[in-house]
C-alpha cells in the first residue's frame, strides 16, 4: 500500500488490497487517519495467536481458506480447506461447498486481506446455512498478518 499527497489530499494506492477493498453491498465509512476498515463487524473475530494455539493442541477447530486455488497452493495455514469465494460466484454452488462442514465444530474462515471481505461474506453464508453464528468466526488480519507473526505457513508453489 502506497500513500500520495497531491493538492491536500491523501490517496491511497491498494494494489493488491484493492479486491479486498471493493465489496458490492457493503458498507463504507470515512475513517480516522491511521484507522482500519474491518468488513462486516457483527461477524467474530479470532486473534491469529488463539488460532495458532488450537492448531498447535489440536482443537477441534475447521480452518477454511478462501483464496482461489492458484493462491491456496501457493500458501496457506496447516490443515486448511480451499473454498475458494469470489465476488459473482454462484451462492448455489458455493452452498455445495459448505453444506458438508461440521455444524458441532468451531470454524475459522480467513482471506488473504486484513479487512476479512472474502472470509467475512463465507462466515455470514455458513450463519445463513444453519451454523451457529457463536462457532463461525474469522481469522482476525487474514492470512498476510498470519505471515507477519511467523505462525505456520505451507508453501507449496512459487508463482510463476
């Protein structure tokens, strides 16, 4: 993310934040300097240390990583799912992939942005589906401050 001030204003560059940025139906506040935009606030959030430390015990815990599958191979968290979502994806056959998820279990969804877009829209579609809205949370700054913490990263692909 780059910042550039020309005439007084501020403008920010989100490069490859930019899907995350864009939400159709969402909502959008001006925010404080220095502040985070979070999508979807009513969804639960999980700080990226209590993750690690259920995976670490191995807890009862489903991890469902939202990326496309290119990225998915490229890295993910230990023992996560692909669902991949996108924005226009077809809400009949993203339901497919989640239907078969364990209703009794905690489940942990993350995207690669800090705002949660992606995981945040899965989150409200698996409430949507019957999951208790309590066991469904999202992966607190995704899967980038994942990274930066040093937790656990299965890296299988390099891009080409």
């Amino acid at each position: 993310m780059r910042t550039m001030t020309a005439k007084g204003l501020a403008i920010v560059m989100l490069g490859a934040a930019l899907p995350c940025w864009i939400s159709p139906g969402g909502s959008a506040a001006r925010a404080e300097s220095g502040s985070r935009i979070i999508a979807h606030p009513e969804v639960p959030r999980i700080p990226a240390r209590e993750l690690a430390g259920l995976l670490e015990r191995k807890a009862d815990v489903v991890v469902i990583d939202t990326q496309a599958a290119e990225n998915y191979r490229m890295w993910h968290i230990p023992t996560a799912v692909n669902v991949p979502y996108s924005v226009g994806d077809d809400p009949t056959e993203h339901e497919l992939l989640l239907v078969d998820l364990p209703m009794d279990r905690l489940i942990v969804v993350y995207c690669l942005c800090e705002e949660g877009s992606d995981s945040a829209r899965v989150a409200l579609g698996l409430r949507q589906l019957g999951f208790d809205p309590a066991r469904v949370k999202v992966l607190e700054g995704g899967l980038v401050k994942w990274d930066e913490a040093g937790y656990p990263i299965v890296r299988t692909e390099t891009p080409e």
